[in-house]
C-alpha cells in the first residue's frame, strides 16, 4: 500500500477499494496502521473480506518490535488476518554489531509472534546490501536471524546497491517468502520512476529463483511514484507483472 500511500492517508478505505478494483489480490499495509484500535482494524477486516482481498503482511518500525509494542502489533495483524509482521527500518546503527543487535530484536519478536501464529520478518533497503558479498547487513542478518524469520527481498533497492538479487536468492534458500517487485533504472532522472518492466531487474530469473528455492509465497508490487496517479500506475504495474508472469 506503500504504492498508493497519498490516497491511503487520506481515504483508507476507498483507496483499499480501488487497489481491489484494479485486480490486486492481496496487498501489505504499512506504518501507521500501527496506530490503528482495534476496532480499525476490524472494520478493515470486514472491508477485505467484503472485497476478497489478503492482508498477507505488514511494514513496521523497529520500535515495533520492542517488547513494550510488540503486543499491539501482535493483535492488529491477527485481526487484518496476514501473516508477516515485517520490520522495514532499524535505528540500531550500522557496524556489524548494530545489525547482529537488529538479528536479536527479531529473534527475541520472533518467539512472541511465532506463539501467536505470526511470523517475523525483515525488508531491505540500499544500506543493506552495499559491501562484499558475506560481509553484507543483508549477510549478517541473515546468518544471525532463525530459519523462520523471513527476507523480504525488495528488488530494486538491491540492485540499486550493487547486488545481484537471484543470487541472494539462491544463497538463501527457503527464506524468501515475498518480494518487492520494486524496478529501478539508472538512467538519469529515471530510478524509482520508472514502471515495473522498464528498469533493469531481471524478473523472469527473479521468479524463477524464487519459484525454485527461494519459499516465495507471494508478490508484492511497489512503486514509489511514476508519471502517472498512484492508482494508475498499480493498475499499470499489474498489468505489466502478469505479462511477465502471469496471472
């Protein structure tokens, strides 16, 4: 929802119905719906029901995940019925022992969201992924977190860094249980602007990695703001991921 995050602050639930409307089939709701009662997320619930739409997973702060919010989180996500509570960004600092306190954080929410049927995971940005393979943020957490946490691959972030994402992929087997399909380009002035298909990510070996390995079990698409209106550009970004993917 990241994608169309203007209309969704200002109309939640119509912007919920035009994402429906434009084919999505499931979607992941990010940070303020942590300040959602209850009560808002229940008749959120109600919304995706009526529309036949999948929370699959939520973005958080890593403050989320401290053992005075964790509870909170606990019970929104179980309400909207998704699967993931994702961390999306970490303040933790960037020396190798700040990212393995990021892998305790998560193994440490893990155990709370594991026991009430949730899953923790973590989404990279640039930072993670920029130094030598092995030595890598993405590295270290992911030889630091337990098999069960997942890592949410945002594509174009990665290789905006440098990185090759079918070889992360592949490098971590069974851990990739969603992805980003965020294209990038590095034509000047292009970047994030560019729609799904027009940069340079190699989506048919992305998919077929993560299809074959990888434990995808399902696609998020994201956009952080094109030519066009927000609801345009997802309906346009769909329309060119099931080219590519199909349906």
């Amino acid at each position: 929802m990241y994608s169309v995050r203007n209309s969704l602050t200002k109309d939640p639930m119509g912007t919920v119905r035009e994402v429906a409307k434009a084919g999505y089939q499931g979607l992941e709701f990010y940070g303020p719906y942590y300040q959602w009662t209850a009560d808002q997320a229940k008749e959120m619930k109600k919304l995706l029901d009526d529309l036949g739409i999948r929370c699959y997973s939520t973005h958080n702060d890593s403050g989320n995940f401290s053992a005075d919010k964790i509870g909170h989180a606990i019970e929104v996500n179980k309400i909207l019925g998704g699967k993931y509570v994702v961390m999306a960004s970490s303040h933790e600092g960037s020396t190798p022992d700040a990212w393995k306190s990021v892998a305790d954080i998560l193994n440490t929410a893990s155990e709370k969201l594991d026991a009430a049927g949730l899953k923790a995971g973590y989404h990279n940005h640039q930072a993670e992924f920029r130094g030598d393979v092995g030595t890598r943020p993405m590295d270290i957490l992911a030889k630091n977190t337990k098999p069960t946490v997942m890592l949410q691959l945002d594509v174009g972030t990665c290789i905006e860094a440098g990185s090759d994402p079918v070889a992360w992929i592949k490098a971590n087997p069974g851990r990739i249980h969603s992805m980003h399909c965020k294209e990038w380009s590095p034509e000047k002035d292009k970047g994030y602007a560019v729609l799904f298909g027009e940069g340079v990510a190699p989506w048919k070996q992305l998919f077929d990695a993560a299809e074959h390995g990888g434990g995808i079990e399902y696609y998020l698409i994201e956009q952080e703001g094109s030519r066009f209106s927000e609801i345009e550009t997802a309906q346009k970004c769909l329309a060119a991921f099931r080219a590519t993917h199909g349906a």
